[in-house]
C-alpha cells in the first residue's frame, strides 16, 4: 500500500532536480578529453550500471521481473528511449553554445509540457485528468510554465546581444544554433517520459513483489538501456573518425593518473544524472492521482536549481541590467508555475481521498 503525500513527492523531485542540474558539472573537471569521451563515460554509468546498481538494491527479483516482463511495453519501452539517445547528444551539445542555465531552461521547459501531455494523448485520460479536482489548477501550472520558458527565451536573445556587443564581435554564445538544439533535445526528453509511461507494466510487477516506492526502477534501466545503445554507436564511429578513443589510453601528454581522475569525474556524472530519475520514481509515486503531473513539476525543479548553477558559474555575469531583470523576471514565472502545480495535485489529492 502506497501513503500518497504530494508535498513530500514535491520535495523529492527538488532532490531530483539538483542532482540533475548539476549532472553535467563534473565535465569541466576533465583534463585532456574531448566531449565525446567524456560522454561515453558518463553514459555508461548514467545509462547502465547505476541503474542496474539501483535496480539490483531496491527491486526484488530485479532481473526475474525484466526476464518475464511483457514484451510489448519492454520493447515499446526501448524503443522510445533510444529516441531520446538522441535528444541527450543534442542537450549536450548546446550547453556549449548556450551555456547550463538556458540550455535547462528552454529545453527541460518544452520537455515539461510534451513529457506531460504526449502519455495523456497517446494513453488515454486528457479529458478526465484535467477535469478532476485540482486538473484545473494543475493546468494552469503548467501553461505559466510554458510562459516562463518564453521569458527565458527572450532573455537568451538579449544576453547574446549583449555578449556580441561586449566583444565587439560575434562571441561564441550561439542562441540560434543552442535554441534548435534544444527544441530536439526538449522534444525528445518529453519522449523519454513517455517510454517511463510505457515501461509502467513492469514497474507494476514490481510493485508486487515488494518494491513498493521503488517500483519505478525496474522499468528506468529498460528505458535507460535503449538510450545508451544510440549513445555509445554514435560516440564510437565519432570517435573512430576524430581519433578520439586513444584518450582512453596513456599516451603522450597524458597520463595513467589523468586518465583515472577523469574517469571518476564522468563517473559522478553519470551517477549524478541517475539519481535524479531515482528520486523522480520516489516522488512520482508519492503523487497520487496526480502521477502525470510529475513529470511538469521535476522539470520545473530542474529548471529553477540550473538557473542557480548558471548563476554561480557567472555565465550571466556580463549582460546588461534589463536582461538580467528578464531572466529573473522567468525564474520567478517559473518558480510560481512549479508551486501551482503542487498545489492543484495537493488539492485534488486530498478532495479525491476525503471522497473516499
């Protein structure tokens, strides 16, 4: 049996929400290696072996359950978060032309509303969720939400402004490149909820053979695993061409030692990026009826902790008064967006429970 308690799933998707807007940090602690490398490290501890490290303590009979799992949603499952594999490569590569804060804003703003409604269309239930108690409410959180991903927006624009004219050139701040990147990347991390939602069969199993709260890690290295096939098939042939992979071996100029210590920085990276769906399964059972709204609210978390990463790594450090008022002007939208969302899932929670 599941206690449902919205604000404490509120609470653990912020959790989640840190550790994910910080999962990309341990990059600028690596010496010596291209991005590539750097990525296939992180993905492989970000895609298969802390979820199966997860999965293996908290899941009983965790690979019975993946060997008798349905074929349908498993493969259904795969299948969609391979596709995401592809909105991570673009999520990478436009934190390098836009930096953390926007990246997260404008791409985790667009996967917060399609990751939300994309299971409601395609699943069934759009009509009746956003009609129960508190739907309303809920909706509205998630519109404003979309606005503050606009205001950012428009902020991104201004500080590239602003940073060509500082330079008296065109800087390496790209908000035309960064902003289609991550409209694939945000497109394609909404799928990725989507495969979540496909995979839930197999968190039910779980659930019934004891997991309870941890339900949703049986189903996260399913969906994880289709991610890393796309990604380790892409950054291998890269890296066959680019010549990149001898960094994973001592050569001149770099070290045994070197070697080892940016292993453990993309290691915390990919650990890092794990356990935030770790605790998004915590929250999102801790939900209740409101469990589509998850998926809204941990983006918005996420969104709200890299704006404080991008502060403290002073990547708006040089832009103009007014645009830094927009950009606060955004944090706030989203910030409200964020807390109306938890509350319509705490309303609806508690009318739906004293009606029972």
């Amino acid at each position: 049996m599941i206690n449902s308690n919205p604000i404490l799933g509120t609470g653990l998707h912020a959790i989640g929400g840190i550790s994910a807007s910080s999962c990309y940090l341990p990059n600028t602690k690596t010496r010596k290696w291209s991005w590539g490398t750097f990525w296939l490290v992180q993905a492989l501890f970000a895609w298969v072996i802390m979820p199966l490290i997860v999965g293996l303590l908290t899941v009983p009979g965790f690979f019975t359950i993946l060997h008798e799992a349905p074929s349908k949603p498993f493969w259904i499952a795969f299948l969609l978060g391979a596709a995401y594999g592809f909105g991570g490569m673009s999520f990478g590569k436009a934190i390098n032309h836009i930096g953390y804060s926007l990246t997260y804003t404008l791409a985790i703003g667009i996967s917060a509303v399609l990751g939300t409604i994309l299971p409601l269309f395609i699943l069934g239930g759009f009509d009746s969720y956003f009609s129960k108690p508190g739907g309303s409410i809920v909706l509205s959180g998630m519109i404003l939400s979309l606005l503050g991903v606009v205001i950012c927006g428009w902020g991104g624009f201004k500080k590239e402004k602003d940073l060509n004219a500082l330079a008296g050139q065109k800087s390496t701040f790209n908000m035309t490149v960064g902003l289609l990147l991550t409209i694939v990347a945000g497109v394609l991390s909404g799928v990725f909820n989507l495969s979540l939602e496909f995979g839930q069969p197999i968190a039910d199993m779980a659930a019934q053979r004891g997991a309870v709260n941890f339900q949703g890690n049986a189903k996260m290295i399913i969906s994880t695993s289709g991610c890393f096939v796309v990604n380790f098939i892409w950054f291998i042939i890269a890296g066959i061409r680019k010549g990149t992979l001898n960094e994973f071996f001592p050569k001149q100029g770099l070290s045994g030692r070197e070697i080892f210590h940016n292993w453990c920085w993309s290691a915390f990276a990919g650990t890092l990026w794990c356990l935030q769906f770790f605790f998004y399964g915590l929250g999102h059972v801790k939900m209740g009826n409101f469990q589509y709204a998850s998926w809204v609210l941990h983006m918005s978390m996420l969104i709200f902790f890299s704006y404080i990463v991008g502060v403290l790594m002073k990547e708006w450090k040089n832009v103009k008064p007014a645009t830094y008022f927009v950009l606060i002007i955004g944090l706030i939208t989203l910030i409200a967006s964020f807390c109306i969302t938890s509350y319509g899932s705490y309303i609806g929670e508690q009318i739906i429970n004293n009606s029972h």
